[in-house]
C-alpha cells in the first residue's frame, strides 16, 4: 500500500490525471474539455459499447465540451454504441462556482432536453441513498437503452432517439473534512485537489488527515496484512470485463490494417512537367473514396471535417458514402444518411476530438480542414501528441492508427475570404513536438500527394500533417518519379536544373506547392534572360528532411545536407509557410549563412493568387531578383534582366486593378513554353463552394 500511495503524483511516478500510465484510459485528465467527443469517437461504430463519461461542471463550461453535446445528432442507434454522458454538478471548480451548478433545476433541464437527451437527476449527499439512488437509475437507462436499441432495429433506425443521460449533483470534495482551519471544506471549493497543505508546518493536519482517512473504516475493507479482503476482491468483474483491460482502452490490440487501394492507380498522367494541370486534393478525394468503399465492411474508417469536406474536394466520397446526419432532414438534402461515414460539424474541437476518441479505440481516420482554421485545436494536437510520445514508452500500449491532417484551401489561395483564412502557422506549432511523433509533408502536385497519402494511412502512432492545395495547378512528377521524391522527401529535380556535371551557381529550393510553382516559373525567366547561370532546382516534401539527423529520424545526414545544398552556393528558398521555420530546422548547417528564405509574412488581403506572392515576396520575380542580389558576379548583364522583372511587377499591380484578375502571362504559364503558347488553364474551382 505504501507504494501504491508513494507512487501517486511522486516524482518519477504516476501522474495525478487520468494518464496514458493509467490503464483503462484513452483520455488525458489534464486538459479539460474533450470529454464527451472522445467518448462519442470511441462509440461510433462500436455498436455493443456503452461509453459512460463523467463531465465536471466546470469542464462543461470549456467552448469544446459546450458543443460537444451535439454530437448525439450524428450517432447511428442501429450501428453505433451508445455514450452515456453524467454531468457530475459538484458546484466548484478550483475557486468559482459553476455555471450549471447555479441555474435553476427546471433551466437545466430543459437545456439538456433541448440537446437531445433525458435527463435523470441523481442528487443529495448521504451516500448510502445516493448508491442505491444511483444504481437505480442506471438499471433503469440501461432498460431505455436496450429499448431504444430494440426500437431501432424494428423500425430501421431513422428516428433520433432521446438518449438518457444523468445529472449528479453531489458536494464537492464529499466525504473530507467539513472545514479545515475553520474554513469551509467540503462542498465547496477550497476542496479542490489539495483540501489542505503545510503537513511539516502544521502537525495539526497530519491529525485532520489521520482522522479522514479512518472515516472510511479501512478495517472493514483490508486484513491485518493491508490485503483487501477476498470477498470484496471477488466483486470487480474479471479479465476483460475490469475497466483497465478493456481493449477498447488500448486500442491498438483492435486495430485492424486499413484495404488500400493502389494509389497509382489514382495517378494524373504526367506527359512532362508541367504540361497539365490537376487539383491535388480532389485526386486525393477518389484514392479516399475507394479507400472507404474497401473498408465498408470492417466500418473502421471514417473522414472528418468541419463543413469543408466538398470545399477541400473530397467530393467523391459522397459516391460511396454519406454524412452522418441524424438530426431533421429534408428530401432535397445533399447526402445525408444515418450511417454516413463523413462526420461535418461546424466545429474543429468536435472533429478532431471524434477523431482522437476513435483512432485511440483502434480505428482510422483522416481530418480535412481550413489551414487558417486548424490552429483553433492546436491545444488538443498537443495533448494527442504527448498522449502518442508517452505511449512510445509504454509496452503494453499497442501503436494506433496515425491522426492525418490535410490542410487545404491553403494561405496562398484564398483569393476570395482574404486575410482572415491566410495562416500557415500550424506548422511551426507541430515541429515543436518531439521528432518521433510528428510528421510533415508538403506535396508539390497530385501525384506526390496521393503517395504521402498512402504512406500516412499505413502509418501508426504520428500526427501526419499534409499541406496541399485544391485549386488546379500544373503537375510536375509522373507517378514513378512521384514515388521515388516522396519516398526520398527531398531532391533535387533534374529536369528543372542545369548544373549537373559541375558546380550550381545558385540552389533554387522550394516547399509547397505554391512555392514550387513560383520557383520554376523563375528558374525559366532565368533560361529566358540569362541562360548560362547554372541553377539547381531542390524540392522538399517531407519538411523534417531540413532537421539534422540527431534531431529528427527523417532529418538528412550533414554529409547529404551538404551535397545537396552546397556548402558556399547562395539558396534562394521559397517556402508555404513562414520563412523562420526554415531557419529553425538548418540553423546548424554548414551552409546557412548563405540560405535566404522566402515564404509568408503576414501579408494577405483579398486579392488575386498571384498578387498573394508578389505581397509577401515569393512570387517569381522577386525569387529571380533574390538570386541576382546574390550574385553580384553576374554584373552588368544582370541590370537589364533585373529591370524588366521590376517593369513586369508593376504591370502586374496595374492589370489586377483594372480586370480584377492575374495576367494572362501568369494564369498560362507553361514551364519550358512561351508564354503564348500555352493554353488557357483554369485557376479556380469556386463552384464547388469556394
Ligand atoms: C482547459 C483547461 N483549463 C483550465 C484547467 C485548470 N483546471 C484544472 S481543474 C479545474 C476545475 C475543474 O472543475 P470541474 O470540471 O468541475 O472538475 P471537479 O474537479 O470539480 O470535479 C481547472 C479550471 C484545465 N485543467 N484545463
């Protein structure tokens, strides 16, 4: 017992929360709020699973859990479990009351009635009355339950039944000492956590802690040898049935591989770079649609987004599959069934907590969502990623499917919303996490995209975060060569260079899609105007490539760092997101002093997407101005190339003044062609709801 107790919240011990230590748990005491999405992921597809989650009141108050009662509009009663939700209304939190705890009984009620449920009332403070009370009440939800379920199946499962829940209203602190110090105590705040310290100071507390602890009579409950006593160890249930082996608690002992299809099969047909043009996330969205439609079976795959599937162009999955929609529907709804696999609520805190509860359960999943907008979970990416870097250190906790995120509609295209949805930030906040859970990918074209898919799919226990576009944009890479860049996660690009054989005058590299675009519409002013500059064209789609090898398990060794990067040659380096996280990952390589990066620095406006990089410096003639800078050998020659790129950028500001829209010079840019010869490509796909 002695250790048992030693061990409790004691340096190298176990935590005080509810921890990825405490067997039974798929959920992290520490940070409140993601209680009741987590048990709705665990219950989803789960349909034996009961999933009882005690929410504090003062986690009720947490903007995640306040919409998360929501969730029950998208639980299917003939193929999911059930969650019961128990609203355990102590009245404090650390030192205010609670919102709930000081409405009236008949507001609360009728705010959880108005959220779909029934609710039981279980409240006083003699314990013997509130166990049989209690016990009561759930012998009598789990009659509803059944019925509900029963109900269900003879009538096909349409209806959105009222789930029980239950409210306990119980003092805080209940059962410790009424006042300590002549202060109130129990039920009431001062109870919170630590009821009471200064234990060398204050001998009298050592007596206060003595006499609260025999209260519970532990001769009753233990022999002379500190054993609990055989017939009430007889008590818990056995072998899976105890809470701490429940395997749905350790999920990976459930996880079943995802059926992939061939992702080449998916595969734009790149001719030569450039020459077509595809959206990237909408090729993603057919590999997903038959990616759901072979795991139909299993029902262990789901996607998640907050009414931006169709905007990120996952369209296609609606052909297999709907979203999940038990609330009123109307016949002319667009794809809304009770057992959609698609998961759309307008809230990024229930998406990825759906998501966390059901990856952590043994299923897969992957979450689509505005790249400005993802930061609103950045908190509950942290807490997963911790969850995932502690249970690397855990044996018996069995690796899970990854948490893949696709960011789309990306800062550089946001014509249209402007500054508000112009944010690659997310990025920065993930590489802070340790090196052996997280990932980053930013594929240039489709067909990079659907291998880093692909291989995230197949991943266990990451955070994988892709960056790609949906707006059409010229595809670079075959799908051979697709596999082999992917599976390097940086190169450098042959055709797009000229130095090979000897030494590069200058190292063009590029990250994103957008970047890519812009370097090798550089790169071909530079074959226009000065044609005998030797440029290497790098390209990186596995962001952690730039960290060194002692920091990241992906990260390039300083021998192959320097081989790509050169050890003196000037790099002119455009990236999606902020240009300092470049300098954070290479601050240590031997070539830094001469890396210059450019990427976003918070300008945005609505504008068109081409006057998005000219604002921030990444476009293709201040890419073309940055190398001239760097090199002041080319000289004069130099001067007159330089001044016409300047004439070009104000041509540019004139012309999206008066039409509203990019030149056609740089709407119908072919790399390799003449400006004119290309022909007129469609820069947006607004009408599938921008
Ligand atoms: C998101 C978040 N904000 C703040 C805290 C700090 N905090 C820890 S416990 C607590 C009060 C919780 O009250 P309640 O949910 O009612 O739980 P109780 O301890 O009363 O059962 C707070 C604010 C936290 N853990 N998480």
């Amino acid at each position: 017992m002695k250790r048992l107790f030693k061990q409790f919240s004691f340096p190298g011990g176990i935590p005080s929360h509810v921890a990825p230590e405490t067997p039974g748990s798929i959920h992290e005491g520490g940070e409140l709020g993601y209680a009741v999405s987590h048990a709705y992921g665990a219950a989803y597809d789960n349909p034996n699973l009961v999933v009882s989650c005690v929410v504090g009141d003062g986690e009720a108050e947490t903007g995640a859990l306040a919409t998360s009662w929501h969730s029950n509009k998208f639980l299917n009663p003939l193929t999911d479990g059930v969650v019961l939700p128990i609203l355990h209304l102590n009245g404090y939190k650390i030192a205010n009351p609670c919102v709930l705890a000081r409405i009236s009984h008949q507001e609360l009620d009728q705010l959880f009635r108005g959220y779909g449920y029934t609710p039981h009332f279980v409240e006083g403070s003699d314990p013997e009355k509130m166990h049989q009370l209690m016990a009561a009440t759930l012998d009598k939800i789990f009659d509803d339950i059944q019925r509900i379920k029963a109900d269900a199946k003879r009538t096909g499962g349409m209806k959105r039944p009222l789930w029980p829940m239950i409210i306990l209203r119980s003092p805080k602190g209940w059962t410790c000492p009424k006042e300590i110090d002549g202060k109130r105590t129990e039920d009431y705040w001062r109870s919170h956590q630590v009821p009471m310290g200064e234990m060398h100071e204050k001998p009298e507390h050592i007596k206060i802690l003595e006499k609260w602890m025999k209260s519970y009579k532990p001769e009753e409950l233990f022999d002379k040898t500190g054993r609990l006593k055989p017939e009430l160890a007889e008590l818990p249930p056995k072998g899976n049935r105890r809470m701490s082996a429940n395997p749905h608690a350790n999920g990976g002992l459930l996880l079943k591989d995802l059926v992939l299809p061939d992702f080449c099969d998916y595969a734009v047909a790149v001719t030569k770079p450039g020459a077509i043009s595809a959206e990237s996330t909408r090729v993603m969205g057919k590999f997903l649609r038959d990616t759901m439609k072979l795991n139909m079976q299993t029902s262990n795959f789901r996607l998640f987004s907050p009414d931006e599937n169709n905007s990120n162009r996952w369209q296609d999955v609606m052909e297999i599959t709907n979203r999940a929609w038990m609330a009123d529907s109307y016949p002319y709804d667009d794809h809304l069934a009770p057992d959609g696999r698609v998961m759309e609520m307008l809230s990024e805190h229930q998406c990825q907590g759906w998501l966390e509860g059901y990856l952590l359960t043994g299923r897969h999943g992957f979450f689509s969502c505005y790249e400005a907008f993802i930061h609103i979970i950045d908190s509950m990416f942290n807490q997963h990623a911790k969850w995932l870097k502690v249970c690397h250190h855990i044996p018996w906790r069995r690796p899970i499917a990854s948490l893949n995120y696709l960011l789309s509609s990306h800062v550089w295209r946001q014509d249209h919303n402007g500054f508000s949805h112009q944010d690659p930030g997310f990025i920065d906040h993930v590489v802070n996490k340790k090196a052996d859970v997280v990932r980053v990918y930013l594929p240039p074209d489709a067909n990079t995209l659907l291998s880093v898919t692909d291989h995230c799919l197949r991943s266990r226990n990451y955070v994988n975060v892709v960056v790609a576009g949906k707006q059409p944009a010229p595809q670079w890479l075959t799908m051979d060569e697709a596999i082999k860049h992917c599976t390097a996660g940086i190169g450098i690009w042959e055709w797009a260079s000229n130095d090979k054989g000897g030494e590069p005058d200058v190292v063009m590299a590029c990250c994103g899609d957008v970047p890519t675009l812009e370097t090798l519409a550089a790169v071909d002013l530079f074959r226009r105007y000065l044609p005998a500059l030797k440029i290497r064209v790098i390209n990186v789609v596995n962001l952690m490539k730039l960290q060194p090898e002692s920091e990241h398990p992906h990260g390039l060794s300083d021998h192959d760092f320097d081989a790509l990067f050169t050890k003196d040659k000037p790099i002119v380096f455009a990236f999606h997101g902020y240009p300092w996280l470049i300098h954070r990952l290479t601050y240590r390589r031997t070539n830094h002093k001469n890396l210059h990066v450019r990427g976003y620095k918070e300008e945005g406006t609505t504008s068109t997407p081409f006057d998005m990089v000219v604002m921030n410096d990444l476009d293709r003639f201040h890419l073309f101005g940055d190398v001239i800078d760097r090199l002041p050998q080319l000289g004069s020659r130099a001067a007159y190339a330089k001044q016409a790129i300047r004439d070009k950028l104000l041509e540019h500001k004139q012309y999206i003044a008066k039409y509203g829209e990019d030149m056609p010079e740089i709407t119908d840019w072919q790399w390799g062609q003449q400006a004119s010869a290309g022909t007129k490509r469609r820069s947006s796909t607004e009408g599938d709801n921008v």
